[in-house]
C-alpha cells in the first residue's frame, strides 16, 4: 500500500506522520512524504526535510521525502496522488494557518473533496 503524507512544518502535520508511519508498520506499506513550498521558502522546505528525515530514520519503514514547488498544495497531493496511483493521503486536520475558527483546514477540506483515494485527516 503506497501512502502519500503532506507536511507543513505544522505540529499537525507531524502528528499526521506519526499515524501514517504506524499504519504502514502494521501493513508493511511505503511512505512518500511531500511538502510544497513557494519560491523564497527553501530553506524552510530544508528544514521540514530535515526534521522529517530525522524522525523517520528511527523508524523501520520504507519511506521518501519530496520538496515541491508549488502555489497549491492541495493539487500538487492530489493530482501526485494520480499520477503514482497512491493508496491513501494522510493529512493533519490543521496546520501553519491561524484561522482556528474553522476546525479543518482548506488543504486538508480540498484534498479530501478531490483525492481519487481515501484520505485520512488526522485530528488531535
Ligand atoms: N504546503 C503544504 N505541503 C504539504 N502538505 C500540506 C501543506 N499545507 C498543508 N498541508 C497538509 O494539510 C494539513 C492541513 O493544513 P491546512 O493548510 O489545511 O490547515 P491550516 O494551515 O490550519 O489552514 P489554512 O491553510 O486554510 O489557513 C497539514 O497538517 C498538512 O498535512
Ligand atoms: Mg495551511
């Protein structure tokens, strides 16, 4: 089973690894993890990288990281999520945004309206 995670840097995001990486263990699926970045936000990018490498380097399963360019996060999951017949997207119910009024992000609301896969939105 091919899992795709989007990170934000967002504690969400990380709690949404976390559960991707213990459902995969229980089924011996493979882990893509992307974040998408805007131009100027590189060295943010790295460090998300950075952070996501050294919490998955503990843990025994097969997993890839990516940083994508991009204005639209949602898409660049979704149509990721086509293109390399992913199984399941895991995303965090939140993320950087401080928009708390709303109890979803709208990342996480568009992923699940247009992923051609089941989509877990992991709350906390
Ligand atoms: N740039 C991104 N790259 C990859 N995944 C992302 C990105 N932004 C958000 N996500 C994923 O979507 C989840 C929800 O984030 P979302 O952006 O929807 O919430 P928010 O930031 O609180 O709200 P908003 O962005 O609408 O203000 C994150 O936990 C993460 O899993
Ligand atoms: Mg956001």
């Amino acid at each position: 089973m091919k899992i795709l995670v989007g990170i934000d840097g967002s504690d969400h995001s990380l709690w949404a690894l976390m559960e991707a990486v213990n459902i995969a263990k229980k089924i011996s699926g493979a882990i893509t993890v992307i974040t998408v970045y805007t131009q100027g936000k590189e060295e943010e990018a790295e460090r998300i990288r950075q952070k996501t490498l050294n919490y998955l380097k503990k843990e025994e399963v097969d997993n890839s990281f990516y940083a994508i360019l991009g204005a639209n996060p949602s898409r660049a999951l979704v149509d990721i999520a086509k293109r390399e017949h992913f199984d399941l997207i895991v995303v965090g119910s939140r993320g950087l945004g401080s928009a708390t009024a709303f109890l979803v992000g709208s990342v996480s609301k568009q992923v699940v309206s247009k992923a051609p896969c089941d989509v877990l939105v992991v709350k906390k």
